[in-house]
C-alpha cells in the first residue's frame, strides 16, 4: 500500500524579484507556490519538491520590457536546462567584453541595436533580427535609442570585460 502526503507553502521573492520576474497571483502578492510530496510505499519514503515557477508560468516580454525605466538594465527571465533567456534594456554604449565559453545569441525586439565585433565589420540589428556571436569573440554593443533585446547562452558568469 502507498501513502502520499502533500506539503505545500508560499515563497515570497525579495522586491527586487518582484520587480523583474512577477508572477501574479489573485490576491496582488507575487509568490512562487512550492509542493512537496512524500510517498511511502512500505519499505522507503520518496521525497518529490516541484515549484509552480517549473511548472507553466505565462509571461509577456512587452509587459515585462515596458516596466523597465533605467537606461541599462540586463537580467535572466528564465532557464531552459543549461541555457539561459535574458532580457536586455539598454540606452547608450556597453563595455568590450567576450564569453570565453558560451555562444551569446542576440535577439531584437524593439529599437536598433549596433554590435561593434573586433575585426569584422560592425553589424546593426532592428526588430525581428537576429545573430549568432560565437564565443571567444571580442564584441561591444550600443544605442542611440531604447533598444529591448534578448539573449540566449549558457547560463554561466562567463563574461570577460576587457577595459
């Protein structure tokens, strides 16, 4: 014979989490609800813990990208096994920098973004484009209007500054 027991909670993120990644609930408090689960089947007790943020978790990147007021702000959205979906909101210049071990695509989605890359010729990306910088390669990105685009790479403090 199994028993299975239901442990369940809320876990509040830090207003900073709160501000980049709401998950909205019907009371207006974001919180992440977790489950735990634990079956005994007569000889060993299992233990299973799933978050609802693993589960399905619907949200809009123009939603996401129009609560961003600072002229650089850059952060994960999500994880997809060993990658990561960031999102990047950016008005000015960033710094020379390169991935020593991760790809970085580059994804648009509104405003023009300008990636200076160290001998190749300089490549301007508008809503819809997109480009593949591969690693090890030695690259700077600017704007000279709000420009929101997204990155996918391995989900790794992989970056190197060079200034």
């Amino acid at each position: 014979m199994h028993h299975l027991r239901v442990l369940y909670g809320f876990v509040y993120p830090s207003a900073d989490q709160q501000m980049k990644l709401p998950l909205p609930n019907k009371t207006g408090i974001n919180q992440r609800m977790y489950f735990h689960l634990e079956m005994f089947d007569g000889h060993n007790l299992k233990n299973y813990h799933m978050s609802t943020n693993e589960i399905l978790v619907k949200r809009n990147l123009k939603e996401t990208s129009d609560g961003i007021t600072q002229t650089y702000d850059n952060f994960v959205l999500d994880t997809v096994n060993d990658h990561c979906l960031r999102m990047a909101v950016m008005h000015g210049d960033y710094r020379w920098h390169y991935h020593a071990h991760t790809d970085e695509l580059f994804i648009v989605l509104e405003g023009e973004l300008t990636i200076e890359i160290k001998g190749q010729d300089t490549v301007i990306l508008k809503p819809g484009d997109f480009i593949k910088i591969p690693a090890r390669t030695i690259h700077k990105t600017s704007t000279t209007v709000r420009t929101v685009n997204l990155t996918i790479e391995k989900d790794a403090q992989d970056t190197i500054f060079l200034d």
